[in-house]
C-alpha cells in the first residue's frame, strides 16, 4: 500500500498534494496527486507530518494521509 499527504489551507481552502519537504529550506512543494511523494508506510508518512508541524506548516493547513 502506498500513501500520499494531502494539504488543505485552513483558509482558503486551497487543496493539493505534498511533492516533496523540505526541512532545510522550511517549507513544503505542492504536487497534484500524480506528482505526490509517494510512502510507503505510516512510519514514513509521521516522519514527514513531523517536519511539517516543525517547520510551521501546520499553522495554516491541515493535513490528511491517503491512500495512493
């Protein structure tokens, strides 16, 4: 099974697919879902669910885990 991030702005509403993070850089690549890094398990998907909330992402989307 592979699984993909899905952002949603908070305030816009504005949806996409994570493509690629970025700790060093502090910020996230947007994707459609044919472009979305692509996981594969629940260990890996935190890992970058981690980063995001680190580097701040988080205060204005809202993620969710889907399935590929």
């Amino acid at each position: 099974m592979k699984l993909n991030i899905k952002w949603e702005n908070k305030y816009s509403l504005e949806t996409g697919y994570v493509g690629k993070v970025s700790k060093a850089k502090g910020y996230f690549e947007n994707a459609d879902k044919e472009g979305a890094k692509s996981y594969a398990s629940m260990k890996t998907v935190e890992k970058d669910l981690a980063i995001l909330n680190e580097i701040g992402e988080a205060d204005n989307n809202n993620f969710y885990v889907e399935e590929a």
